[in-house]
C-alpha cells in the first residue's frame, strides 16, 4: 500500500518541515458562500428580501470577534421559504431550528458576513432593530416587493364571517413607530386608500411586555393591497397567504352583495396611537 504523501511547510526562513496529510486541514476553516453584493443593487428579489428582514431578519453583533462581529439572521416558522430565500441569496448556510420560549416551532439562517451587514445597515437595517427601526427609503418601481416581503413576515390575512357573510381582513404589525407609520402613509396612498389608524397592543411575552402596533385593512381595501403585492406574478412569496386572497375572490365572486358587508363588525379596537 502506498502510503499518502507529506507536504513540506515552511516554518521560518531556513527552516521546513513534512506535514501529515491529515494535519494539513486542522487548522483551515471553511467559509460557506453566499453573494456578498446581494444587497448593494436594488432588484425585485433584493426588495422582497429586505422587507422580509424588516419583519422576521436581524443583526447581530459579538463581542468576542472584534474583526467579523456581525451575523446576519432570518427567522422563519415556514422552513420551506427560507429555502427559497437562501437560493436566492445563492449561500450554502445550514437552516436550522431555532430554539427559544415561543411553543411555535421556528427556524433560522445565520449568514456572518461583513459585507452584507454592513449593506443593510446602509439601508436602514440597524443592529437589534426591534424599536429602533426608522423610515427605509424604498424605490417606487420596488416598493410593491418590499411590502410583499414585510407582509410575508409582520402581515396577516383571514376570512370570517359577520352576521353569516363572509368578510376578508388583512394587516400589518410592527414595533418602532417611526418606521411603521411612514410605511403605513406611504402604502395607504399607493393603493390610494384612506390613511388606517395604527393601533398599540400590549403583548406579553413570558415576562417580557412588548408594545406592538398594527393596521387594518377590509374587503375592497384588502383587493387593492392584493393587487398591488401580486400584479407582477412574483417568484418570492408566501403561497399559504396568497391563497388566501385568490379564495376571497371565489367567495366574492359567488356571494358578494355589497349591502351585505357591515363596517368593521364585531372588533372592538385597540387604543389609537397614530393616525
């Protein structure tokens, strides 16, 4: 039998030694790839993906590593989408689950990458976001992407009845005012709907209370916000969602008298905060 080859290394100027294959790995570590440059152009993919950072993504910074204290995280109950995001970002980071207090199960991508860090902070994204977040300057031509993506993470959309007839309902919640009702102007006037008032819960988290606030959106109000997050027949979305608004439309389309759809029936709301 062969025996394997020893490699010479250089350990000073004069001086070299052979080294065992199996040693010549133990100190390398592998970086797995993603496309560092993803965020320094504005795409439809791009957009999606830092409004889905809005609502579900974070920074996060360590001490420990003085040189690459930044990690990039998404969290995600829907571990099949974080599969198309981490496609899209062309990474071979690991998806795994995410342990914590919350009885949901939830998984994560960690990207620790400086380049991208620093590019979302560029853009808005500061390190531990969650009051601190301000207005994101989006371009026009991607904004729809932006909302689809923030929706996808912080919105929600169901059906119910009132009275027996079904009704559609649809919002929004976040946790920095600042950033919230500069997104909740700008997308009211986009589908050229009245400004919706922005409402503040209290949400208690073990023994955690955050302030969370949040919108709503009814029937010809939730269209307009479908129309305008799908008219593109977008790759990037959260199918489970959208299905949703294309089973109101069959609702509607079998059922719909407009005489029969009470205004806001049956909620009571929260204290308004902002209008």
């Amino acid at each position: 039998m062969a025996h394997a080859r020893h490699l010479k290394c250089r350990v000073r100027k004069d001086l070299w030694v052979r080294v065992p294959p199996a040693a010549q790995f133990m100190n390398i570590k592998l970086r797995k790839s993603v496309n560092k440059d993803f965020f320094k152009n504005w795409t439809q993919e791009m957009s999606y993906i830092l409004g889905y950072i809005v609502a579900d993504g974070c920074i996060t910074v360590s001490k420990e590593r003085p040189n690459r204290p930044f990690t990039f995280n998404i969290t995600s109950v829907d571990k099949k989408h974080l599969y198309k995001i981490r496609k899209v970002l062309n990474s071979e980071h690991k998806i795994s689950k995410k342990t914590g207090e919350e009885k949901d199960v939830a998984f994560q991508i960690q990207i620790r990458n400086q380049i991208i860090a620093k590019d979302l902070m560029k853009l808005g994204i500061p390190p531990r976001k969650t009051s601190c977040l301000k207005s994101i300057t989006v371009p026009e031509k991607y904004f729809s992407d932006f909302v689809r993506g923030f929706f996808d993470g912080d919105g929600t959309v169901y059906i119910y009845k009132v009275n027996r007839t079904a009704q559609i309902k649809a919002g929004f919640v976040s946790t920095s005012l600042s950033f919230f009702a500069a997104f909740n102007e700008r997308l009211c006037k986009k589908l050229d709907i009245p400004i919706k008032s922005i409402h503040r819960t209290v949400d208690k988290q073990g023994k955690k209370r955050m302030v969370q606030l949040s919108t709503c959106l009814y029937i010809d109000d939730c269209e307009k916000l479908a129309n305008f997050m799908y008219s593109n027949n977008p790759s990037l979305c959260l199918s489970r969602k959208r299905k949703i608004f294309e089973k109101w439309k069959l609702i509607k389309r079998r059922n719909y008298i407009k005489q029969n759809y009470p205004s806001k029936i049956g909620w009571q709301l929260n204290q308004k905060v902002f209008t």
